[in-house]
C-alpha cells in the first residue's frame, strides 16, 4: 500500500515531466494532475510543496546536477 506522501512524489514527478517535456503552464498542469483518480489519496500540501518549490528553484537545481 503506497503512503499519501508517495502518492504525491509520483504525482510531481509526472507533473513536472509534463512540464518539462510540453512547456504548458504550470497551473495548468497542477489542475490536470489534480484530476487524476488517485490525487485524493495523495498528501495535497506536500504534494504542492514539491511541485512549486522544484519549479521555482529550476535554475539552481540544474546548477547543483550539472557537474554530474
């Protein structure tokens, strides 16, 4: 059984493929992967935490991976 937390990591994880790979909006897909039928067994808080806290800190995260 996954936990809500895990359920959440998938969930960004998807999202930000999605984002990476089509370039649409982020509340656009923020509201799609909302959707999906397993978003209510997900942590909505950490969930949003994940998803806006990588997309805000792209920049520096592609510095700190870069090297490797």
């Amino acid at each position: 059984m996954k936990s809500a937390r895990r359920r959440s990591r998938e969930l960004v994880v998807q999202g930000l493929y999605q984002w990476l790979v089509t370039g649409e909006d982020i509340g656009a897909i923020d509201a799609f992967v909302r959707e999906t039928p397993d978003f209510h067994k997900a942590d909505e808080a950490y969930f949003k935490q994940l998803f806006y806290g990588v997309v805000k800190n792209t920049d520096d995260l592609r510095t700190s991976i870069a090297p490797h």
